[in-house]
C-alpha cells in the first residue's frame, strides 16, 4: 500500500473511532426513540411505593406505571433497567437509558448532571427502628449506627450530620452527629439496611418516608412519628439540554397530576 493511501486509511479510521465516541454517550432524541420503537427507563427497584419489584420479579410501582403512560403516549415499548441508585446519574450521562425515574429528589447538586421534570411528589427523611426504639429527631442518634441508601437525600443527611461536612446535596445537619461516636453505613438498598437492622448490626436506618413505612411494615420495625428532615421533591431526570423528551415527560406528568392519577397510584402501592 502505498504511503497516502496508508494514511487515508488511517483517517478514515480514526474518524469512525471518534465518531462512534462522540455518540455513546448521546441521548437519544424524541425522533430516535420514536424510530427504535421503544424508550428506557433508568431506575432502582428498591424504593416502594415508587419501584421494587413485583410478584414476577419484573419493576413495579408508581414510576413503573406513570412510565408506561407516557411510553403509551409516544406509541412506544417501555424498557426498564434495574440498577443501583448511585449509578443512575452517570448511566443516564453515558447513553444507558433515556430517563431516570426512581423516586429521586430535586438537588442543586444533581441539577448540574441532569435537567428535572415537573415535581410530581414529596417526601421527607425519617429513621426506621426496632419496635422498642425510641428514636424522634436526628440528635437521639448520637453514638448509634446508622444505616443509609448510598447516594440517597438520608445517605447525605447523615454523613453530612456525622462528618461534619457539608456536601451542597440539599442538607443542612452540619456536624449534628460529629464526635458523638455516631457511625454510618451505606447500602445499595433501604432493604438490606433494614435487614442488618433486625439483626442487630444497626441501630437505626434513615431513609424516605413512605419507603420507612412499607420496609417497617413489613419487616417487624417501627418509624419515627415525624420527619426529621425538611421537605424534598421527586422529579424525573434527562440529560442535560434533552428539551424534547423533557416536555412530553412533563406533558405527562402534568396530565396525570391533574386528574389525580399520580395519588391514587402512590395509595394502590402503598397498600
């Protein structure tokens, strides 16, 4: 071969390389989604009423269904694909999937990777406990271990409380916890913090409020009687700058927010 043709090649090459990176990590458009009949969702089946998974081990709950109506909407296929929360972000920035829908709450910090939907509900952390406990604010967990979804608003809420930090993800519990012998661990779900709560490993488990009641329920715990946290807001999450499929999710959820679909499916999960 000779010398020019070697480098044409060679051009040629790379530009396919480059080509393919510059894509992978592309969001696909409303266009694209439409063409290849299908749409994917992001989520973490382990946050009920929200998502967890059903009698057929398949993702069920709110965002399940609300996801469906809008996959009808756009005459498309719902894909679901089940990960861990604190993977969710970076997974939806490399092309994995087109939304994130996992009970996830509005944050300044999150707001620099993603871009939000309407709010579509709220919520607030409280702590899961042993049926004796007597647990009611966030200080009564000085010297205890702590259990936490990683990545969740509690897991921040409590490392911040414990560490004396303050990461900007939307707490305000600077040094609550500090020099008390206050301990956190994360999980990848609520429910396995629950479990080495019962087993004695733990001593309390902070997480979102509707989640806390339904693994408290279920498990043989208790929660808090009041929130220990302020008000949080749930939206969905694409993209940065993926306006398109931002408005037909908004179109959505403002339609079933309106006609009251989005509560009573939040009251058919929770029971």
């Amino acid at each position: 071969m000779r010398k020019y043709e070697k480098i044409l090649t060679l051009v040629i090459v790379l530009g396919l390389i480059l080509g393919l990176a510059s894509c992978s990590g592309k969001s696909a458009s409303l266009d694209q989604i439409k063409k290849n009949g299908k749409i994917v969702m992001l989520t973490n089946a382990a946050f009920p009423p929200y998502e967890y998974l059903g009698d057929d081990n398949k993702p069920a709950g709110v965002d399940v269904d609300i996801a469906n109506e809008l996959a009808k909407e756009l005459g498309v296929k719902l894909e679901i694909v089940n990960m861990d929360f604190d993977g969710l972000i970076s997974a939806l920035a490399s092309g994995k999937g087109d939304f994130i829908a996992a009970g996830m709450t509005i944050s300044d910090e999150r707001k620099k990777s993603v871009d939000f939907s309407v709010e579509y509900s709220t919520s607030r952390q409280y702590i899961v406990m042993p049926t004796d406990g007597t647990f009611s604010a966030l200080t009564d967990l000085k010297g205890k271990r702590i259990g936490v979804q990683l990545g969740t608003t509690g897991d921040y809420l409590v490392t911040d409380a414990v560490n004396g930090t303050n990461d900007d993800k939307g707490t305000h519990t600077k040094g609550e916890l500090e020099g008390s012998g206050a301990s956190v661990s994360e999980y990848k779900t609520a429910l396995e913090a629950a479990l080495d709560l019962k087993a004695g490993r733990l001593d309390a488990v902070v997480i979102d409020k509707l989640p806390a009641e339904i693994i408290a329920q279920k498990n043989d715990l208790k929660t808090s009687a009041s929130a220990i946290s302020d008000e949080e807001k749930y939206a969905y999450a694409v993209k940065k700058g993926n306006k398109e499929l931002l408005d037909a999710i908004n179109k959505t959820l403002n339609s079933m927010i309106k006609d009251g679909k989005v509560e009573e499916l939040i009251k058919q999960h929770t029971k």
